[in-house]
C-alpha cells in the first residue's frame, strides 16, 4: 500500500504513522469500498456491511485505535508524527461523535450517500481482464445484500425516531429510479466478455431487482414516516456535522457574515464585468446571452476531449513555473458521469500504486451543447491545478507521510478550499478572459451564495437588511433556492438539485469557500514571513510544500501553511 511495513493490530503499532496505517489497513478490510478506492486488494469483490453492525464495527476500530493513539502521543514526536497523530486524533474524534449521535441512521442525500457509493465503486474497478470482470460480476451479485443491510439501518433509525428530511428521500427514490429506467446496471455489465455475458446479465438483474426493491422502500415504508422531518437540522447537529467535514469547529454566525460580506463583493464585479460582456445588463443577463451567443462545445465525446485536451495543456504549461509536477500526475482522465448522477461535475483519486488514474467526470443532465464560460473554470478546480494536482500528490508523497494522511484522513475544507484557490490562482495568472472570468466569478458566486444559504437554511436565521431578496424574513429552502437563481448562470435544474445536496449534507458546501479564506490567509503569512526575514517568497517551492503536507484539518492547515 505504501513503502512502510503493513501493521495489521494497530495497538502493535510504535509510532502514530504506523498506528495511523494500520488504522486504513484494517478499516480497507471492514469497508471494501474503500479498498477499491485505494486499489488495494486485487480482484476486490466485496461490498460492505451497511448494517448496524457493520457501522458498529468500524466505530470499534475507531475507538481502538484512539486508545493506542494515547498510549504513543507524548511530547517528544518530531514534526512528522506529530502532524499525523494530531489528524488520528481529530477524525477518530469525529467519527466517534457523529455515531453517538445516530447520523449515520439518516444519511439520505442525493449525491455520495451508501447507495450511491456502492453504485460508484464499480467505475473504481479495473476493466481489464476477464478476471477484472469476473470479480465486477461477483460483485454486482452482492448488491442485494449491500442495501439490504442499509434497510437494516434505516429501520434502526425509525426505532429511534431519527429520521432524514422527506425532501431528501424523494430525491434519492428519483436518482434510483433513473438507474433502473435506464438499466443502468445491465448497461455497465454489457462492457464486459462476450463468455460471461450470462453471468454479467444475472447479476446486473439482480442488482437492478435490489434498486427499484430499495427505492420501493424509501416511497413506500421510509417516507410516510419521516413525513413532517424538518429540513433544518439546528445549530448543534449542523456544527458537528461541519467540524466532521471540514475539520475545524466554526463559528456559524461568523461564518454566515463573513460569507455575505463575500457575496456582496463579488456581485460588484460580477456587475462590472457584464457591462462589458452586454452593456447594460445584469451578471445573469450577461450569462444568457454567452450561453447563446458564447464560444461552446457541441457533442458529449467533443466536450470530454476538450476537457481532456485543456487538463494536458494546464500540466504542460504549469510544470516547472508554479509547480513541479511528477510524471505519475501528468496521467489525468476526462469522464463522462453515469447517468443517474447528481448535477455537479466531481473528482476521483487516483489509486495508491496510480494504476487507476485520477478522473474528472461531467455530468450531461441530457445536454449536448456545452458553453465554455462556465466549465474552465471548473475544470482548474476538479482536474489541474485543482483536485488533481493536490489528491495525486498525496499518492506520490504517501511514503514519506502515511497512507492515512494521504486519504482516509482527509476532510473537505482543506481539499475543496484547495480548488477554489487553484481557480482563482488560474484567474491571478491571466488564463481568464472576459468570458472565462464571468463563468470564473459565478463559480465564486456559487460558493458565497453557498456559505449563506447553508448556514442560513439549517440554522434558520434572518435575511440580511441589504438582500435584494426578502429581507428580515427567515431562510428556508424555498427563499435559499430563488436567491441561487437570482445570482447564478447555471440551470435551473443545477440549482435545484445543489439547494438538496446542502440541506441532506450540511456543512459540505462552506467547505470551499472558509476553505479558500484559509489557503489564501496561509500564502499571505509565509510571504510576509519571508519578506521580515529578507528572503524572497517562491510562489512554486511553497506550493509544493503545501501540497506535500498531507490532510490537514482547517485550524491546523492554517499553521502549516504559514510555516512554509
């Protein structure tokens, strides 16, 4: 898995990174998702155990390796461990807390949620042998079992009346009904050896059998019962989910001013920049009009290699100016995302050994034209130098840091904050035109509507005095989702579906911008640090140290980056 020695007890271990390592090694067993994601275990064909027990077991794990974590921490660690066993600490924490206060007996939404991840491992898997598709074929025939036993969780969460929010549910019910509509299983069987054809088959059927069963489930037992749950899960769950996230504990009102003060300034360059796209018209006028008179991609495989062809041309011309790329990274892939997805484009690592390259993915939502404003931007923050350049990087500095550090151990403040910093490094090098950067600032706006709205939602606090929208009023979802419409140029159908993912995962979508604020904050301090000591600040020697710390929580990331 990594060059260190494979400790399979973590209380054997003699340092926090061993310990840390034996952690992953032992939780890759108990999650077999996670062992594809890693590409760890050839010809993988397990999924996990969904059920009551199955979370139980890994929280044990959890709460084992914490016990050893006390026994090694002292004093005297050097920087390395000492990093490590301070990330051990805090997501063991969090797993731990989030347990104990049942989250995982609700954890309906309608992007990365247990369905869809089972769903999603099998586009992890290799595809390249008929040994790679005869363990596909063994573990399609296990999907039955795999949601059958989240039902078990799911009724565990009735008995204690813990449910997810009806809103969430439907969604979820929909995305499955569009996997079965669409055959989506026998479809992805269909790519396999003409010999196994009727293996394949059978168990795509009966994996499609399990998704309409469970969706039945949801509509039918699930949703009559869960009527009445509110969307807003209230300040104490929706902290406790944001420090799991994003590895900081906010403060939610600071938080939720900071992000207005955000979306104001960038509205008044958003207003300035569509006068000169469309003289005399509003940010969302301007949008409409590149989305009909702007340069764009026509066709699904043209849009893929476009965005192929511009991830190549970011490495090529990145390389050996603001970064030092390793040839394992220059390997990125540009997908097109399954059918049944979420709106928003995503991004998947690399396995450890880099066999399994790391991948964009773009959903159609049935388009077949694409304007080019809005999808640069986004492929700077999904691919290069965004997600790609930071998740690749873990992989290949894996050996000298640990495999947790590198992925297990990693939260979305650090990782997402690191996107958006890499978006807006491509607008601080001239790679935006006036075009670029109108689809540039509606991503920006899109995470400043984000940090309001989520906050706002969940916490159900009032409209600020200067909202052109309902001010005084209380935030609900209704009012979240005509302000995203207001300020934005994506489809309605986008925005619908992004306000759903907030509300069944809160905390998720501040991530990027506090992250951001925490990477920009961090760059500021080592070059004034720098500047007092009488050295010259190297933009590129800094990133590379940034990128090779690992996973970082927030408030330690903030630190680190200082330091360097």
């Amino acid at each position: 898995m990594t060059s260190q020695a494979r400790i399979e007890d973590p209380t054997k271990a003699r340092t926090p990174r061993a310990l840390a390592d034996a952690y992953v090694n032992e939780l890759a067993e108990l999650n077999p998702l996670l062992s594809t994601a890693l590409g760890v275990r050839p010809y993988e064909d397990r999924l996990p155990d969904l059920s009551p027990a199955g979370y139980a077991a890994e929280v044990e794990l959890a709460e084992r390796t914490l016990a050893a974590l006390d026994e090694l921490d002292s004093e005297d660690l050097d920087e390395l461990e000492r990093r490590c066993a301070t990330l051990l600490r805090d997501r063991l924490g969090v797993v731990i807390e989030g347990y104990g206060a049942g989250d995982q007996l609700r954890e309906i939404r309608n992007i990365f949620g247990p369905p869809q991840s089972v769903r999603g491992v099998f586009h992890l898997m290799p595809t390249g042998t008929d040994e790679d598709w005869a363990a596909i074929g063994r573990r399609m025939a296990k999907v039955p079992d795999a949601y059958g036993s989240w039902i078990k969780t799911l009724d565990e969460g009735r008995s204690r009346s813990l449910y997810a929010a009806p809103r969430q549910v439907r969604e979820l019910a929909s995305l499955m009904g569009e996997w079965v509509s669409s055959d989506w299983w026998r479809d992805f069987a269909s790519n396999g050896p003409a010999d196994q054809q009727e293996s394949l088959g059978e168990a795509a059927a009966k994996a499609t059998e399990a998704t309409e069963a469970l969706r039945a489930y949801l509509l039918d037992t699930y949703l009559p019962e869960a009527e009445g749950t509110p969307d807003a899960v209230g300040a104490e769950r929706y902290r406790r989910c944001a420090k799991r996230i994003i590895g900081a504990d906010i403060d939610p009102q600071e938080a939720y001013e900071w992000g207005w003060g955000e979306y104001l300034r960038i509205r008044a360059e958003m207003e300035e920049l569509a006068e000169r796209i469309l003289p005399g018209s509003t940010p969302v006028e301007a949008m409409r009009h590149l989305d009909e008179f702007g340069r764009k991609v026509v066709g699904v495989e043209e849009a893929r290699q476009w965005l192929q062809d511009m991830m190549d041309e970011a490495i090529r011309d990145l390389d050996g100016t603001h970064f030092d790329i390793a040839e394992p990274l220059r390997k990125v892939e540009a997908m097109i995302a399954p059918s049944g997805s979420a709106a928003a484009p995503y991004y998947t690592r690399p396995s450890m050994d880099f066999s399994r390259p790391g991948r964009t993915w773009l959903p159609t939502l049935g388009r077949t034209e694409f304007p080019i404003y809005d999808l640069i931007s986004t492929w700077y923050h999904e691919g290069v130098p965004g997600h790609h350049l930071q998740l690749a990087q873990w992989v290949y500095v894996a050996p000298q840091l640990s495999l947790f550090q590198t992925s297990v151990g990693s939260s979305s403040g650090a990782t997402e904050g690191w996107a958006l910093y890499a978006e807006r490094l491509m607008d601080e090098l001239g790679y935006l035109d006036d075009e670029a950067r109108m689809g540039y600032l509606d991503a920006q706006m899109m995470r400043a509507v984000r940090v309001v709205i989520d906050i706002g939602m969940h916490l159900e606090l009032p409209i600020p005095a200067d909202s052109p929208l309902a001010p005084g009023q209380t935030w609900t979802p209704e009012l979240g989702e005509q302000f995203f419409k207001m300020h934005s140029g994506r489809p309605a159908d986008f925005i619908e579906s992004e306000v759903v993912r907030y509300l069944g995962w809160p905390g998720q979508a501040i991530s990027y911008k506090l992250g951001e604020r925490v990477w920009l904050e961090g760059r500021e301090a080592a070059r004034r640090a720098h500047e007092e000591r009488g050295e010259t600040f190297d933009l590129k020697a800094w990133h590379m140290k940034a990128l090779s710390l690992g996973a970082l929580g927030l408030d330690d990331l903030a630190t680190e980056l200082a330091r360097l």
